[in-house]
C-alpha cells in the first residue's frame, strides 16, 4: 500500500497527505483545504506535548523551576524559546526554498541521526536502571509486583477500558504511523526510493521494539518506593 502511495504522489507531485487526498478526489480544493484544516488543529495538542516535553527535560536538567508567585514570567518560559528554537531550525534547513517538490535529505540526515541518538540514551538508562539499580529484570518486575505503587500496574485492569481501551491505542498508533502529516511527509515526499520501504517494513518496527524495550521497567523503577531510595545509594557509592 505504501509502496502504491508513493507511486501515485511521485507521479502527481504530490507534496502534503492534503494533496493527496484531494488528488483522490478529483484535485478538489475544497477537499484539500479541509484536509489542511483538519491536520492542523489534529496536530496542534501534539506540537504542544512535544514542546512541553522538551521544556520539562530542560528544566529537570537544569534543576529550572520558573514557577512563582503569579506563575512562569516570560523571560522564564523555556518553551517559549523552544519553539522559536525549532521555528528557526525549520526555517533555515526546511523552508528555505520555496520549491515544495524539493526533497530535504539534511533534513532526514537530521532525523535519522536523532532516533539514534534516542535509542542509545534510553538503552543506556534503561541498562543503568535494569543491571545496576536493580539485578536484572526477574529482580525488578518481583519488586513492583510486590509494592502497593506499582503492583496495580502488572495487570491490564490498571488501564482504563482493559483491552478494548489498549487495542484502541494500538490502533490509533498504527493509522499515526502512516496518516500524520509529518509520517506523510518522510515516508512519501521526502521518499526516494520505493524499494526503502521493503527495508522500512522490518526495520522501523525493530525500532520500535528496542527503543520500548526499557520503557517499563524504567517505569516501574522510577514509581515504586525502592527505585529512587536505591538509585541514591547507587549514585551516592
């Protein structure tokens, strides 16, 4: 299917999953500016998570509180100056040029070099947590299993909806995979080769098993009582 995609929207010049789906449709302008509407406020909460993400890494880092009396000042608002940051960057290696069939390779060069990044700083606190705070997971998931934090945590009746609610979340999680702008964006425009997705179908999800495969035990270490009282005395000695 994605190979199919791309086909169509090389053949088309198609530059946003809105061109796409108006071209469905007999290029409609309406249908196109509705699709633009429609992703741009579906996308907005996630923008904003993405930027309170990294506003709150800055400010743990930092040991940063700009919290007062009458809230953060403007002066002190982190991600405020984290969105300028990256408005900058996508100006200056994104939207330079005003050809919107211009595929960005620094730009997935960039990204590219960005996940590995991610995986290798997870897999690195991940082993910490795992190997050196805990002896190993059997040690780690006995532990949670026991403490009243974490122990409601090692059943499916912690989330709530049980299964129905994590099928839904997965499968919401697989339509983000192919349908957000941004995943249009780098899996067809930015696409030059169709052969690549043969390589993406097996690599991108062993992707996404080793950068999770930490998550939960990171999880469980960092909400049960013994996790942060053992990472004291491991930093501490």
């Amino acid at each position: 299917m994605l190979r199919k995609i791309i086909r169509l929207s090389k053949a088309n010049n198609i530059t946003s999953i809105a061109d796409f789906i108006a071209s469905r449709y007999g290029k409609s302008s309406v249908i196109g500016g509705l699709v633009t509407v429609i992703s741009i406020v579906g996308i907005m909460p996630y923008i904003a998570l993405q930027l309170k993400a990294i506003s709150a890494s800055f400010n743990v880092l930092f040991n940063y509180n700009p919290s007062g009396a009458g809230g953060p000042a403007l002066s002190h608002d982190t991600a405020l100056y984290v969105a300028l940051v990256l408005a900058l960057f996508s100006i200056l290696f994104g939207t330079r040029h005003v050809d919107v069939t211009e595929r960005h390779e620094g730009m997935v060069a960039a990204i590219a070099f960005e996940s590995i990044v991610k995986l290798l700083a997870i897999s690195a606190v991940g082993i910490f947590v795992t190997f050196t705070i805990f002896d190993g997971p059997a040690d780690l998931f006995r532990q949670a299993a026991e403490a009243k934090e974490t122990a409601h945590l090692m059943s499916m009746e912690s989330l709530p909806g049980g299964y129905a609610s994590w099928l839904t979340l997965i499968f919401i999680s697989m339509t983000a995979i192919l349908f957000l702008p941004r995943q249009f964006q780098i899996l067809v425009v930015e696409n030059v080769n169709e052969e690549h997705v043969r390589t993406a179908s097996w690599l991108f999800p062993l992707y996404l098993l080793a950068i999770n495969l930490f998550v939960l035990p990171s999880r469980l270490a960092g909400s049960s009582s013994s996790g942060p009282a053992r990472w004291t005395r491991t930093c501490s000695s």
